[in-house]
C-alpha cells in the first residue's frame, strides 16, 4: 500500500521528527526567502506599495486564517469521535463478558475464554498495529472465533433469549466500531486538501516579504512567527488525523480497564 506524505510522516517519523518536518522546516525556509527578496528587491520600492498591500494582505490572511480553523476544527472533531468510539466499543465488550451470566456451560465459559483473549489481543497487539495505520490478524482470528461461537450456541430455555439477542446486537456493534477505528487510523486529510492548504500558507508568507520594514531583523522576526503559527496548525492536524500516533495518541487503556474476570 503506497503511503501519502503525511502517512509517511505520521507513521515513520517520531514527534521530534514531525516537529521538526512541520514546523522548524517552514520557519527556517520563510526566513531564507525573506532574506532572498531583500537581497533582490530595494525595500525602498516594497514601501511604496504598502498603501495596496495592507488591504490585500489583511483580506488574505482573514481568509486563509477562516479555512485553516476550520480544517482544524474538523480534525479535532474527528480525533474526539474516534476516542469516544473507542470507550463506546469497550463499553460493548464488557456488556457481552456480563451478559454470560444467563449462559449454561460450557458456552459461558467459552465465551468468556474469548472476551478476554480479544481484549488482551486489543492491548497488545492490535494497539501498536493501529500506530502503523494497520490491524491485528491475531485481533481479528479472536474476533472471529467469538462471533462463531455465538452463532453455533443452542439456546436451552427462554431466560437466555434476551441476554442472547442483546449479546448479538452488541458484539455486531463493537465489531463496527472496531472497523471505523481501524480506518480511522489510516485515514488523513485529503491530499487536495493539503494543497490548499500549503499553497495559502505560501502565499501568506510570500505576501509577508512585501513590507519593506526598515529594520531586516524585525521584518525577519514577525515573518518567521507567522509562518510558526500556520506551521503549528499543521503539525496540529498531522497529530490529530493520525489518533494512534504522536504526542497525542489515544491509548487502549478503556480495554485495559476492563475486569474480564
């Protein structure tokens, strides 16, 4: 499977690293091209149209501010969603290990065998494949064999039919959730929307270069700080589009909490 740039940087790169790609890269290029345009262009003729650049710059950076938020917002939406999903779906395991209780043996046993066996599989083996944007075969033989040996059970008597059908209904469920946080932790933003995004961040800073500040030094220093804040909001969207990665990876401890007992 051929990996985007920001895959590639999620799932190969540590958090120094993405740091390092995301925000210091962009910083140090926006201040050896502002120091190209001041070698090239007399700051003499960039003053002269700063009456035209002021509106313009303003106009842009509202925009471009407007859209980066917003993809931010969104990535934060998805990155909380993905982390509530994952409490939901252990809430989902520990009703079926509960739900046991009105099975006979030896189905209650076994299925017991096998509740425990996945969530052990989530934690230890399934987690650090999500932070390749991959899933466990061992996870996925488990999770398998329990939904086979609920679908060979024999119902002895009419107590069991409820906690049976309810079971059903909550394993096929936290198989669902299993399957969007295994796609949730490949998934990124769309790479055209990145191209928007850098080609606005470039233009911004570019835009920058076009006040003829006296003091170089100043000029450079304001650039550079601009150019920290756009490239932070990237950093923050590659940490977030990728939840099981990075400073802020979401941890399996709602599996590991569980008493399977």
């Amino acid at each position: 499977m051929s990996l985007s740039t920001e895959q590639w940087i999620a799932f190969h790169c540590s958090p120094f690293f993405q740091a390092v790609i995301c925000m210091l890269l962009p910083v140090l290029l926006a201040g050896l091209g502002l120091l190209v345009v001041r070698k090239t262009v007399h700051a003499h003729f960039l003053r002269q149209h700063h009456d035209m650049a002021g509106p313009f710059f303003n106009t842009l950076g509202a925009i471009y501010g407007i859209f980066l938020a917003f993809i931010v917002s969104n990535t934060w939406h998805y990155y909380d969603q993905t982390n509530s999903n994952i409490v939901q779906e252990a809430r989902y395991l520990e009703s079926l290990h509960n739900n046991t209780a009105a099975l006979r043996e030896p189905y209650r046993s076994q299925i017991r065998t096998l509740l425990k066996q996945y969530r052990d599989d989530l934690v230890v083996k399934e987690w650090p494949c999500l932070a390749r944007g991959e899933s466990s075969a061992e996870a996925t033989a488990t999770l398998k064999a329990l939904t086979q040996a609920y679908a060979t059970q024999q119902l002895s008597g009419e107590a069991e039919g409820p906690f049976f059908s309810a079971s059903v209904n909550n394993l096929e469920a936290m198989k669902g959730l299993r399957a969007s946080r295994i796609d949730d932790a490949a998934s990124g933003l769309l790479p055209f929307l990145w191209v928007i995004l850098i080609a606005g961040a470039s233009l911004t800073v570019v835009f920058s270069y076009l006040f003829g500040a006296q003091n170089f030094v100043t000029h450079a220093v304001m650039t550079m700080l601009l150019t920290a804040v756009i490239a932070l909001a990237f950093y923050t969207i590659v940490t977030l589009d990728f939840p099981f990665t990075g400073p802020a990876a979401i941890g399996p401890d709602a599996f590991a909490r569980l008493n399977l007992d």
